[in-house]
C-alpha cells in the first residue's frame, strides 16, 4: 500500500488516504464512514494508523478490498508529509555510501579511515515539510544550502536492542526525503551539525509512506535533480551501512518508537562537495526521487 496525508481544497483538516492502482486518492475516512466500519486509528493522523500496528493495516486491506478504486485526483488535494508532525526528531545518518565517503574525503584530505560504526545526526521536528511545498530561504541565516536525496525508514514497532536479523520486523515502511543542510551552519558549530541541519522546512517528505510489503528498499534508484539537472543518481545497494544495521545500532539501549524516522544518508553528488561547489538559490526547484516510492517537487522561496 501507499498511503498518505492529505487536506481537501478549502480546508484545513487532515486526512489519510490510500493510491490505488491508478494513483488515485481513497479517503480511509470517509469510505469507513460511507460502508459503516469503524477503524482502530485516527482517520486525521497516519501516525494513529502506524500506531495502530497489524490490527490497523489489516482493517486498511479489509477496506480497500471493498472498495478497490479512489475517487481523488492527487493532483487536486493538497499532500502533506505523511507524518507532518513527528513527535521526535528525524534521525538520520551521515556518510553512508561508499562513493559520498570518497567525494567528502577530497574535501577534506584528512586521511580518515571508513568508520566501523554509522554516524547519528538529528533534524528537529519543525524541518518536517511537504513533498511540494516551498522551502524557507533566508541568505541572512545561510547562503550555502544543500541537497541530499535519502531513503527514509518509518519504524511501525517498538523495539530495543533490536537484533539485526529482526529489524525488518519493526519496519512499517518507506519514503523519500531530501536532507536539506545549511552547509555553513554545520562548519561554523564546531562540526556539530544538528543546526545546520534543523532550519524550518529543511525536510521535504513524502510525497506517501510505501508499505514494507510494498518493495524491497535493498535497491532502488535514488535520484535529485536541480532545475531538471541531475545532480545524485545512485541506489540503495551502495549503502555502506544496511538497513538492518542502522536499525540494530539506533536501538542499543534507546526504544524506537512506531512512526519514528530514520533517514539512511545519501549518495555522491551534493552541492558542497562539486568542482566548484553548488548551492541552492530563491527560485530553484529540488526533485528527490526514489524507484518505486515518488517524487518529491520543492521550490526554494524568500523568507
């Protein structure tokens, strides 16, 4: 399944929905409401239905048997990121393919070894933005911003000390994010990079959550493109740290929680780290995309 948040034209409530096999919007709430089933989550919250665990996805299946094709046009409602609110900060990973290791070691020259564990990094909650929605640009806070195409993993259970041949287990399912990063904010903190990486609206999501028995996440095409140039075409083969690695790392000795996000780094091909280095500007348009997931479509705009 892919499923996603979404408000109708005129309003401000959320919704959660279902593509069908044409890419067409199923409202879970009304259609539960029109055929009289009682859902076990929050028809406004997608974070109710991860929640919710097996029991929720089952009575979403039963659902969507019954009523097999949807009735929007995603093209006519306005998608938000699947979780618009997280209720923890986006954790993610730096430095976890192969070939962006060897891109930032030209820049660094420095002689470092590969790591023999990943590097953590948060984004905080309020850099969560929507798979179309303009990002904040301010050059009087940062006039380096960068792009970055990742995978993002949505943990549906909870779990810690999750052993590696059980993360999958605790996996809900997949999305796109582009890991925007204010470049001279993460030099001038020391190295420390969490506020370089935490401005508003840093986060494009989206544009939906596939579900884990949807794809295999193990190799799919990643691809960022700046105003239609490509810039980052990899794929989820190439991660030095796996999935189940960076999963079975995150839980020792910290609960993960359902609709937690861990977004898994991204390949070479950022901005920094080009002959000459490339930055985003007002008016640029960011496409993140993922084989088998969608696309995201972001404007840099004024703040």
């Amino acid at each position: 399944m892919r499923l996603l948040t979404f408000t109708l034209p005129g309003e401000s409530r959320h919704r959660i929905g279902a593509l069908d096999a044409k890419d067409r919007v199923i409202d879970l709430g009304a259609e539960s409401e029109r055929a009289g089933t009682r859902l076990p989550f929050d028809t406004s919250s997608l974070l109710s239905l991860v929640e919710s665990g097996r029991a929720g996805l089952n009575a979403v299946r039963d659902l969507l048997s019954a009523v097999r094709a949807g009735t929007l046009d995603h093209g006519a409602v306005r998608m938000l990121a699947p979780i618009p609110r997280p209720r923890k900060n986006v954790m993610c990973v730096g430095w976890n393919y192969l070939e962006h290791f060897q891109e930032g070691e030209r820049i660094r020259q420095s002689g470092q070894e590969l790591p023999s564990h990943p590097v953590f990094f948060t984004k905080a909650p309020t850099t969560v933005n929507g798979p179309y929605d303009r990002v904040p640009f301010d050059p009087r806070v940062s006039d380096k911003m960068d792009w970055e195409v990742e995978l993002g993993v949505i943990i549906g259970k909870a779990g810690k000390n999750i052993a590696e041949d059980l993360a999958f287990d605790h996996v809900f399912g997949y999305t796109v994010v582009n890991d925007i990063s204010a470049r001279d904010l993460q030099r001038a903190h020391g190295g420390q990079w969490f506020k370089g990486k935490s401005l508003d609206g840093s986060c494009p999501m989206g544009p939906w959550i596939a579900t884990a028995d949807f794809l295999d996440p193990n190799d799919l095409r990643l691809t960022c493109r700046v105003n239609g140039e490509i810039k980052q075409d990899s794929s989820t083969r190439f991660m030095y740290f796996r999935i189940s690695r960076l999963i079975a790392e995150l839980s020792r000795g910290m609960t993960l929680e359902p609709g937690d996000i861990i977004s898994t780094g991204t390949p070479s091909g950022v901005g920094f780290a080009r002959n000459p280095p490339e930055y985003l500007r007002a008016e640029d348009v960011v496409e993140t995309e993922i084989e088998g997931i969608g696309c995201l479509r972001n404007e840099l705009a004024a703040d």
